[in-house]
C-alpha cells in the first residue's frame, strides 16, 4: 500500500530572504530616536495607580530609557472596516514596521526625527523662571504663538533658552508671578506604543543548508501620539 502521508523530500522549498525586510525598512524608513519603557516604582501596590507628583515618571507610571536612533516605516490607519480588527483606532493612531534587531516593546516611546508638528500647553509663570525659562513637555524647534487669554504677547518678549530647547526665557515685567499663558510650539512628533498586533513574526529558512535557521521578521505596532493618550480621565499628557 503507497504511503499516503508527504515527505518534506518530495517538495520544492521557497524561502524568504528575511534580510531584503530589513533592508526594505532602513532604506525607506523614518530616522527614529527609541527609548525603552519600564514600569515606575512609584506604583501604589494596592490601586495600581501611578503617584502623580512622581519627579521620575511625572504619573504616567512609565519612566523611559537608553534612546537608540532608528528606522521605521510608518503608515497611516483609516476608518474602513478590514482595519478595524487591528486595535483600537482613534485620533493620532498609525502603524510602525521597525527591522527585526530592533525589538520595540509596549509602551516604548519613538520620537520622529524629521517630522514637525504643533503642539499647545498651558503653563504657569514663577518668578523663579525668569532667569533659567519656563520648562516646557518638549523642546521647541520654533514658538508660534504665546497668550495670555486672548492678549498676544509680542515675540520680542519671549525666546528659546539658547541652552536648552525645551525652556522658555521671558523679558523681565512681561508677566507676573502666578500668571498662566498657554503656548504654540513647533516640535518633533512623540508617539506611544500603545499595541503590538503582529509580534510574533518568523519563519524557518534553510538556503540549501542541513539545519533550519529560525528567523525573526520585522515586527508591526501601533503607535499613539503621545500627547493625546489620557493621563487621567478627564486630562491629557
């Protein structure tokens, strides 16, 4: 009786050349500064909840770490429905492919190198900054706007600290201790690893060879900006 069951043998082989993927991502993809994710010892062992005076992780309940240069190649998501299994998508979502060395995690953070974007906060003067600036959440490649209500304060009033990007040094008088003014800023993009839908990618590749190699293949993320993600309800980073 013939054997009915298949012989690897009896089967032409086809492979993939796992390299020509990474490749593909470094020479297309975005220059990336990485920075790891771990959980913040200031975690409350009974709420699980972040301490939002925390001068480590600031109660986000992630402190960031050992940043890495990049590449990633990066995709829009839209509303059709073959998209939405994917995770949950939502203002500021896309998706991320990085070369298979490069193990971005949950939760890790990327900052685009030469994108810009606009980004407002609101901020509190203190008679203490006038001399080093007002820290900001990012450094500032340029100031669009700064008000005070509705008031503009003139840009003469206001510069970048030429030694460190991410303050702002206000001309004495301009505003007084206390004084709220928010601020438009142009600045690199900050995103958020918020899902990791294919992580397990692979495939065993031979080449002719005797053994099997297992191969690991780029992986795909999600990513969030980082300053939409709520940091509690009802409040954003």
């Amino acid at each position: 009786m013939a054997n009915s069951g298949w012989n690897e043998e009896n089967f032409a082989r086809v492979d993939f050349y796992t390299d020509e993927f990474d490749r593909a991502v470094y020479q297309k993809g975005a220059r990336v500064i990485w920075e790891k994710s771990m959980l913040c010892s200031c975690i409350d062992p009974q709420s699980g909840q972040a301490d939002f005076t925390c001068p480590s992780c600031k109660g986000k309940a992630f402190i960031y770490f050992d940043p890495k240069e990049i590449r990633a190649l990066v995709y829009g998501v839209d509303n059709r429905n073959d998209n939405q299994p994917v995770g949950l998508l939502d203002v500021g979502t896309s998706l991320l492919t990085t070369r298979s060395s490069d193990l971005v995690s949950f939760r890790d953070r990327l900052t685009f190198v030469d994108y810009r974007t606009a980004y407002s906060q609101v901020l509190t003067y203190s008679d203490e900054d006038e001399v080093e600036g007002v820290l900001l959440k990012y450094q500032a490649d340029a100031i669009i706007s700064v008000k005070n209500l509705s008031y503009e304060i003139p840009s003469d009033k206001y510069k970048i600290s030429p030694d460190d990007s991410q303050r702002i040094i206000f001309e004495p008088g301009t505003l007084m201790d206390g004084d709220r003014f928010s601020i438009l800023i142009r600045t690199r993009p900050v995103y958020i690893v918020i899902d990791m839908p294919h992580e397990l990618r692979g495939t065993f590749v031979k080449f002719g060879n005797a053994v099997e190699e297992w191969n690991i293949l780029p992986r795909q993320l999600m990513i969030k900006r980082e300053d939409l993600m709520p940091l509690k309800r009802g409040e954003l980073m």
